[in-house]
C-alpha cells in the first residue's frame, strides 16, 4: 500500500486509483466521526460521502508537512458542524434514538463472545451519548481514532493543557455513565 504523500499527490495528479486507495484506507475512520456527530447510520453515510468530496476538492490546500489523518478528520469534523448547524436551523421532524443507530458487530470466534462484545459496545455507545458534547467529542478523537493529545490541541484550537484535562474529565464521566446504566459492570 502506497504511503500517504504518495496517495495525496497521485490523486492530485488526478490518479482514480489512487482515489479509490485513498477513500478506502481513510472510510471506517471518516464514518466513525460522521457517526458520531449525525448519530444516525444512514445520515453518517451520505455525511461520510460530502466529507470525501470536500477532502477530494480541497487536496491542494494539504501541507505534506502536517499530520494527513489529523487533517482528514478536522475536515470531517468541520463538515458535520456545518450540517448540524444547518438542521438547527431546520429540525427534523422527529428523533432518532441511539439504539436505531449503527449496530457494531465483534468478530468474536464464539457467539457467546461476540454476544457479550456487543453488549459491551451497546453499553459504551449509550454511555457516551449521555456524556457531554466535550467530552464526547474527546473520547471519540483520543480513544475511538487514536489521535495524540497533540493533534486533539491543534485539531480543536484549545491549549494542550485544556485537552489534557478535557480528556481525564471525559474519561471520568464516561466511566460514571457506564456504571450508572450497568452498576455490575466493572465489578
């Protein structure tokens, strides 16, 4: 697999393939954000769709210097804010709870495990839509992407100080959410 400057400036070249490459290496990490922010499955795919688009007409403005997955996501991030401000401005007509969202299943090698795996994600999932927006949003980036505290500062404009206190904070409150859904778990 073709490493990331190369991918970016094949596709600048106007490479299909390297396109192709590029949207399937980056997708499960777009539609986790999108996911995150639409909270609804079908709304996180079409967002996932609109963010490509938008990576695709703004390659030129990378900087090979920067962090590409950083950059990626603060796209996707900015893109789903930007469409949740416009439903803001028109509501849905009705709500989507978390449990018609996206069922994640574990490639377990027993049903049994793969049962409890689930519950365990179904637990998380839940727990975290109770949590704050920050915190939320913290949790997602540092523990579900995998992005360092670094890149949260520079991704979210907030001094690294804040991130690091935002993100023992969230990691707190989403350990009082499961517990407070499931006292037994942890125990």
């Amino acid at each position: 697999m073709a490493d990331v400057t190369t991918l970016v400036e094949r596709c600048r070249q106007g490479d299909d393939l390297a396109w192709e490459a590029m949207v399937r290496r980056f997708q499960a990490r777009v539609y986790a954000v999108a996911y995150h922010y639409m909270r609804n499955a079908d709304e996180a795919r079409d967002m996932a769709q609109e963010i490509f688009i938008r990576i695709y007409e703004r390659l030129d403005t990378y900087q090979g210097g920067s962090n590409f997955l950083g950059w990626i996501l603060r796209l996707a991030r900015n893109a789903c804010i930007d469409r949740l401000r416009r439903r803001a401005a028109r509501p849905p007509a009705t709500d989507v709870t978390v449990e018609d969202g996206l069922q994640l299943v574990a490639a377990g090698p027993s049903p049994e495990e793969a049962t409890s795996e689930e519950r365990r994600k179904h637990l998380l999932y839940r727990a975290m839509d109770r949590m704050s927006e920050k915190g939320r949003e913290i949790i997602l980036l540092k523990e579900i992407q995998g992005l360092k505290l670094e890149e949260i500062s520079e991704m979210l404009a907030l001094p690294l100080g804040t991130v690091k206190s935002r993100s023992n904070r969230a990691r707190i409150e989403l350990a009082s959410k499961v517990r407070s859904l499931d006292p037994s778990y942890g125990a």
